[in-house]
C-alpha cells in the first residue's frame, strides 16, 4: 500500500484517539532519527514523507471501542506500523519500481542491501516495541507478519497471471486484510477483550483490509496500470469492483455492529474515511 495514499481526516476521532496518534508518530520518527547512524534514515524514508497512520489509527480506535485508554496500545501501534513499512520496502524492492507516488523507493535512494538491513531494522524493532504488551501482544503482530510474508510471496507468483476472484482475495487478504486485522485484534487485546471479541475484530479488519486493496486496485487502474491480477481486471471490471469494495465494507461493519463496541469510537467511519480521502 502507499503512504501518500492514506490520508485519514482526525477530525472524527476522539481526542484521547488523536493525542496517542500523535504520540506514536513522534516516538516513531523519534525511534528512527536521521541523526543516528547508518540504516536509520532508510527506515524511516517512507514514514517521514509518507501519510496519515490508518493501522495505528484502526489499531488505537480499536483499543478506545473496547473500554480501554488508547495510549496504553501506543506500543504496538507502532510496531504495526513499522511492519507496514518493511512491507513496503520489500514490495517497492522485489516489483522493481523506483517511486511510490511521488517518493523516491527506499531501495532507489540508498541500494538494495541497505533497503533490505532497513526492512529487517523495521521488523526487529516492531518486536522490541510490542514486547512492552506481552506475549499474546507478540504472537499476534507474529501471526499477521508470517501471513504478510506469504502474501507477498503469492502476489510476486501471480502478480502477471489472471487471477481467479477467490485467489485474487486470498491474495489480498493475506498482502493487505490481515495486518488490518492484526490492528484491530491487537487493540482489543490491550482492552483485555475477551476472545470472541479479539476474534471477531480480527475479522472486521481483514474484510475491511481487502475492501482497502480492491480501492487501491480500483485508483492503480484509473491512474493507467492495467496489470492481471488488478482487481477490476479479475472482478470484472469497474463496476463490479466497487460493488465489491462496498460488498466488503458492509459485511465488516456488520461484523461491528455484533461486537460491544463503543459508539464513541466510530471505526465504520474511520473505514470510510480511509477509502474515500484516498481517492
């Protein structure tokens, strides 16, 4: 995904929310500041000019939905994030391209090796970061970073072949739905939810994670790139792509609705929010 992409208005969130989103922005690029040595500014390349945080902000939301004060999940919405971003030196490195909207792709700027030691930087230090939670913090971030992993794995395969839409969506759960997902697990896992709550939020993000990949399929084919496995491509077209998108989005906020959340924490509007200001 593309950080100049994901511009979340805050103007919705709660200010407890909007107070711990700045937090880990500042303790973020506090983590990865260009003053320190070699590695540390190719880190932190794509979160200095990229855009707003949309996993930590589900992530925090999350954590507020279910009772709890968002800033005791700055931890692991940091390490969600710095996930993210390893992905996508991984991805920017592996497709060959040279740009991500605008930005230089970390690997273009400072070489191949240091793109990938940056990468493994991101993920060791995501795992330092959500240690501070505990072990069920860990196992979680591990499950959605393993399932990342495959995810790119099965798009670097397929990414030039006509996809059947149930690969396509196996594809695009694993590469984007689940560390949205993990976001929203992890949240009501700092709440102390119980475990069909955990679960059920799990769920809610991924199907919104896909929702999130058909979108920016759906803005990669209106920007010119008419790749196999794009999803209007396997979908069927435009249309049917975003009766697809809007398929997903209602199925996740259904889920919510079964889930003792509360209204104070709007995460069907952070949802939309996501996919609109990014058009």
């Amino acid at each position: 995904m593309d950080p100049g992409r994901e511009r979340v208005s805050e103007s919705f969130l709660p200010e407890d929310v909007e107070g711990a989103l700045i937090d880990v922005r500042g303790h973020l690029l506090s983590l990865l500041s260009r003053k320190r040595p070699t590695l540390f500014p190719a880190a932190s390349h794509l979160i200095t000019n990229g855009g707003k945080l949309v996993r930590p902000s589900i992530l925090l939301l999350s954590c507020k939905a279910l009772g709890c004060d968002p800033r005791k999940a700055e931890p692991v919405a940091e390490a969600v994030e710095m996930i993210h971003v390893a992905s996508l030196i991984q991805d920017d490195l592996m497709d060959g391209d040279t740009e991500r909207r605008g930005v230089t792709a970390v690997h273009a700027l400072y070489g191949q090796n240091e793109a990938i030691l940056a990468s493994d930087l991101l993920i060791q230090l995501a795992v330092f970061e959500a240690n501070k939670l505990g072990r069920r913090v860990v196992a979680e971030l591990a499950r959605a970073a393993r399932l990342l992993a495959q995810g790119q794995d099965l798009d670097l395969r397929y990414r030039e072949r006509r996809l059947s839409p149930k690969t396509y969506l196996t594809v695009a759960r694993l590469k984007t739905g689940v560390l949205m997902g993990c976001s929203m697990a992890e949240g009501a896992i700092v709440a102390k939810a119980p475990q069909w709550v955990i679960k059920g939020m799990r769920q809610a993000g991924e199907l919104f994670g896909i929702a999130f990949q058909v979108h920016d399929d759906w803005l990669d084919w209106s920007d010119g790139e008419s790749y196999p496995s794009n999803a209007v491509m396997v979908l069927g077209g435009e249309e049917k792509a975003r009766e697809h998108e809007e398929l997903l989005l209602r199925e996740a906020e259904g889920l919510l609705a079964s889930l003792p959340l509360s209204p104070d924490a709007p995460i069907g509007k952070l949802f939309k929010a996501a996919l609109v200001e990014r058009a």
